[in-house]
C-alpha cells in the first residue's frame, strides 16, 4: 500500500523568489501522489505554526506522512519525497537530514543520540513524520504561558516523535534533499545576544524540560 504524503508549508513575508524555488520544487517531484498545505501566517513569529499543524494533521490518518517545507525554503531535488516515502515504506516513522544552505555550505543534520530530549539538536531539514506521532504530542508540550510556542518549533515536535518511535523507526538521511534560505531566516538574521535569542533559548529550555514520550509500538 502507498502511504499517504502531506507537505505541510508554514512562513512569514515570504520573498517572491524564495516562494516561486520553494513551489517550482514540489511541482517537479518524481512523486505526484501528494497534497500540499501552504499557510502565510498574519503575524511575525510564526505564531499560527502550531495550529495549522494541528488544524490539518487532526483530520489525517495516523499512517500519513507529513513533510515539513517552510515556504522561504525548497527542495534540492526532484526525488526528494520518492526517497523520504522509500524509508517510512520500509519501516520508518520518521525522518530528518540533510540539508545545505542556499549559499552551498552543508548543514548539521546528523544521527541522534540515545537522549533526544538532551542530546544535541540534530534532527533538521528535511523533516518528516507520520500524523500519529504528532496526534499523540500533548498540546500544553507545544505552549509557552498559554501561547503557541513562537520559538523552537522543529525541537518541538521532533523530539516527542524521535522518543515515541525508539532507534528502530527514526532514520537519518545523510543525502542532501533539502535546500535552506539563510538569507530569509529570522533566526540567524537577529544575531546572538537580541531579545529573539534570549526568546529562543527559553523555548528550547522549556521542550527539554518537558516530561519525556513513552516509546510506543502502534500508531
């Protein structure tokens, strides 16, 4: 059976150019059995990241895959979903890796570590995940004083479903499939030191603070 793929795409302002790259890469898969969500939240921050994920993952099968692609950002090749659907029809849960910036320079995405929730962060672009694992994430995990999380999203949702899903069904992809828009990027544009990162530590303090996830055996 063909597992069901969903690319969910979340952004703020995204540049033209950045959004036409991002489009042009879906349009291209070798995949065609694909729905895609774009969301262009109303507010900087991304403060509706977590509740279009939750709007649409909610009315989803457990067994969908979801694919993480955010709008300033694309694919960096056609086969990219092919190869991400290839591993979760061969047992995965989830996936993550390997990304490079848009300037050529490689990413961090690397294997985890037996911690997820205190190792370091490696799980990065490209990220995917079935619907079940993120249906089972507790919504107060995904909240700061009553609001959306608006910092350490991918840390998030990442961790939980790396924890739920044990060594045997996360994967690393160490080839590059996905391209990310430094140029764009809020985090890296603010610089150490601004209130935006003093935001984002706190966040990434609170997810890993968090209670961890039981591994679980069905979704």
């Amino acid at each position: 059976m063909t597992l069901p793929l969903v690319v969910i795409s979340t952004g703020y302002e995204t540049p033209p150019a950045a959004r036409c790259q991002h489009d042009a890469s879906l349009l291209t898969q070798t995949v065609k059995s694909i729905d895609c969500v774009g969301h262009e939240a109303a507010a900087p921050g991304l403060l509706a990241h977590f509740q279009i994920l939750t709007d649409v993952i909610s009315k989803l099968t457990p067994e969908t895959i979801i694919v993480s692609v955010d709008l300033d950002d694309w694919l960096s090749t056609p086969t990219a979903l092919e190869r991400v659907r290839a591993e979760h029809e061969a047992g995965a849960w989830m996936t993550w890796g390997s990304f490079r910036f848009a300037d050529g320079r490689m990413g961090f995405a690397r294997e985890v570590g037996p911690n997820p929730r205190r190792d370091p962060w490696t799980m990065s672009h490209l990220k995917t995940y079935r619907a079940g694992l993120f249906q089972r994430i507790r919504p107060e995990d995904l909240r700061l004083d009553g609001d959306w999380l608006p910092h350490a999203r991918d840390l998030a949702v990442m961790i939980p479903c790396a924890e739920m899903c044990g060594p045997a069904r996360r994967r690393f992809i160490p080839d590059v499939l996905y391209e990310y828009n430094l140029a764009s990027s809020s985090e890296f544009s603010a610089g150490p030191g601004s209130g935006f990162w003093a935001l984002e530590q706190r966040c990434v303090e609170y997810v890993r603070s968090r209670a961890p996830y039981e591994q679980i055996d069905l979704l």
